[in-house]
C-alpha cells in the first residue's frame, strides 16, 4: 500500500497541471471577445487662465504665450452730466454745502407741490389752490413776514431759489396735461456766461379750471439769477429778480354736503358753492442779493 501512494499522488498532479491551463486560456479569449478595449484618451487642459479674468496663458507650445481678450464693454464710465445745486443759507451750512440734483423719474406722478413725499398738506382739492400744514411747524426765517402762507409751496421764495454749479448748460422741463384741461408747466434753465459767472431763469405755470364751480386756479411765477465769483472762491455774490403772480377763485365749498356724502350728481360742477364770483388776487416782486467774502484763504 505504501509503494501505490506515491504514483496514485503523482497521477492526481499530472492531470491537475493539464487542466488549469486549458481553463485559463479560455477565459482570457472569452474576456477579449465580449468587450473591446478602450481608446479614447483624455488630454489634459492646456490652458491656465491668469489673475486677470480678460487674459488667458497658453501653454501648449514650447513657449508660453499671454494671449488679451477684448476688454469689457460694459464697464461703466464716471458720469460727467452731474449737476450740483446749492441755496443761499451760508450762515447754517456754508457756502460749500450743495446738493446732487435728482434726474430720475421717481415720484413722478406726485407732481402737486403739496404731495410731495415728506409733506402733510390739506388743499381745497384743485392744484394751485390754498392749503394748510397739518403738521405745527412754526416759521422762524428773519424777516419781514405778511403772515400769508397758504399759497407759500405755489410762490418762489429768496430760500427756495436754487443756484448749480454747472460745466455745461443745463435745462429741466417738466409738462404736466390733466383732467379738465389741467396744465403743469416748470422750466429750469442755467448756464456759465463765464468760468466765474453764471446765469439762469426759473418758470413756473399752473393752470386747473378745477372740478366744482368757481375753483379755477392760474398761478404764474418765475425768477432770474445769477451767480458771480472770484477765481479764488473768496467773494461771491447772489442775486435774482423774483415775480409771484396768484389769480385763484373761491367758491366757500359746497352749500348742502348731503349731495357729496349721497354722491346724488355724477357732474361736480351742477352742485351749488356757497359763493359765487368770490376771487383771490396776489401779486409780488422783489429784488435780492448776498453777498460773501471769506477771511482766510483755505478752501
């Protein structure tokens, strides 16, 4: 039994060893058969952008190379039409305080003085018409005063005129058309005579028959100034001519409020006012002129 052992053992190898090479071989040709090799080979990006997003390095060559893209067009220049107003109170904010005048067309449609933005008015309901603050604010600007204000944001005033520092001429037209043959006119015109002399004319115009009887409003007002300085900036002066001129109609309001609250008549102006051929008549002209030096010599 001893002496079988070793050949049983060397036969069992012998078949071994022919039978592991045949598996091999075909398992590699089945592997070959059913996919084929991948070809395609990626490359890698030979193009490294710069710090500067308009300028891009190639480097595929022996010999880096900057290559400058087109600048971009939609960069912004400094805007050069800017206009710079200021007013005549030199003793609260100096004369080197001014103001970026707005040219946009935000709040457009608020076009009555007082509905502007920041401002509590009531009106008799017809622009160009009086009305009344109904927030206390109490005047205290020096002065002679008549104690009239209820026609105050329809009139120039000596505080109100605004003066531009301007490179170019400068003009605002402003045109307003409304119901009942409503009309809104403003015109703001400046312009450098000279490097240190400046010239311009402000017009106003408004004109509203109104809704009731008797309520038609015709208010024209407009003021010339001038601006002069020295090459230092030490002297200036301001000055303008100011014309305020109100015709306006008052009908007292409407006699039975009933007819309002019940809205009986679709037509406002077949409802009864309590006057008439009442009429409001203002008229004003003056003069003015400032004048500053300054001491010192620094800006």
């Amino acid at each position: 039994m001893q002496k079988k052992f070793p050949a049983i053992s060397g036969l069992i190898i012998l078949i071994l060893s022919l039978c592991f090479p045949a598996f091999a071989r075909e398992d590699t040709t089945t592997y070959l058969q059913g996919i084929s090799p991948d070809t395609t080979t990626l490359q890698p990006d030979t193009t490294i952008l710069s710090p500067d997003s308009i300028a891009a390095i190639d480097t595929t060559g022996a010999n880096p190379v900057l290559s400058v893209l087109t600048p971009d067009t939609l960069y912004f220049q400094p805007d050069s039409g800017k206009v710079y107003y200021f007013y005549n109170d030199f003793e609260t904010r100096g004369p080197g305080f001014t103001h970026l005048n707005d040219t946009t067309i935000t709040g457009v449609q608020k076009y009555d003085p007082p509905l502007q933005p920041g401002k509590y008015y009531a009106s008799l309901g017809n622009p160009g018409l009086a009305h009344v603050n109904m927030v206390y604010k109490p005047h205290l600007k020096s002065g002679f005063s008549f104690g009239l204000h209820s026609f105050d944001e329809y009139m120039f005033t000596n505080d109100s005129v605004k003066y531009y520092w301007v490179g170019k001429p400068y003009t605002h037209l402003f045109y307003i058309m409304g119901a009942k043959k409503e009309q809104n006119l403003r015109v703001d015109h400046t312009q450098n005579v000279a490097s240190w002399f400046t010239l311009g004319l402000n017009f106003r115009y408004v004109n509203s028959p109104g809704y009731y009887i008797n309520q038609l409003s015709d208010n024209k007002n407009f003021v010339i100034k001038t601006r002069f300085q020295t090459r230092n900036y030490r002297y200036m002066v301001l000055a303008n001519y100011m014309h305020n001129k109100l015709q306006v109609e008052e009908n007292g309001g409407i006699r039975y409020d009933t007819v309002f609250e019940q809205n009986i008549k679709t037509s406002r102006d077949g409802i009864l006012v309590n006057l008439q051929n009442a009429k409001n008549f203002m008229k004003e002209d003056s003069y003015y002129i400032k004048q500053m030096f300054k001491l010192t010599k620094r800006p």
